[in-house]
C-alpha cells in the first residue's frame, strides 16, 4: 500500500481513485470520514487520500496523477514536489515538506 493522492477536495479524490481504477490500477481512498473533522485537526492529518494497494504501481499512478486531466483545464494542472507528494494546482508550495513549485 502506498499513497499516491492526497486533497483537501473529497471528489478530486475519488476523481483521482477512478482515473487510477480506469487504467488498471488498484486504489482505494483512505481518511474519507475524517475530511468533516477538517478545521479541528491539523490540516495535512485529516485529508482525503487515494492509497494504491500494490506498491509497484505507486510510481506509474503518481506520474498519471501528476500528468493527467484530474481537474477541469481551467483550475490548472496537478503538480509534483520533489519529494514526491502531489499537490493541487492552486498550491505553489508542497504542503509536506513546504518547497516552492
Ligand atoms: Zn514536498
């Protein structure tokens, strides 16, 4: 198991679950019930995250993610920090490790 996703957004995350689940990959989302706890938790501790179940297919679903249609043109692309988290377009910093894009 691996995380791949992870978005303050619950349909990005199930967008991003079913993009995965439409070129074969297994995914399942994780954290789903603790997003209505938002705004009581730390933010990073309570986000929405797609988790691949095998590991091997971490590297391909994150560059899918990173690269693909996840949200409508107009809201931006995906990006991926160095670090290897997938932030959403309208984030310019890693919310992980806080690098600039
Ligand atoms: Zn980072």
């Amino acid at each position: 198991m691996k995380r791949v996703y992870a978005s303050l957004s619950l349909p990005d995350v199930h967008h991003a679950k079913n993009l995965l689940a439409s070129v074969g990959i297994r995914a399942m989302v994780k954290n789903e019930m603790l997003a209505s706890a938002i705004g009581q938790l730390p933010f990073a501790d309570c986000q929405p995250e797609v988790w691949v179940e095998d590991d091997a297919d971490a590297e391909r679903a994150a560059r899918l993610l990173a690269e693909g249609p996840l949200r409508p043109a107009d809201k931006g692309k995906a990006w991926q920090c160095g670090c290897g988290e997938i932030q959403e377009a309208q984030f310019t910093q890693c919310w992980r490790c806080g690098t600039d894009r």
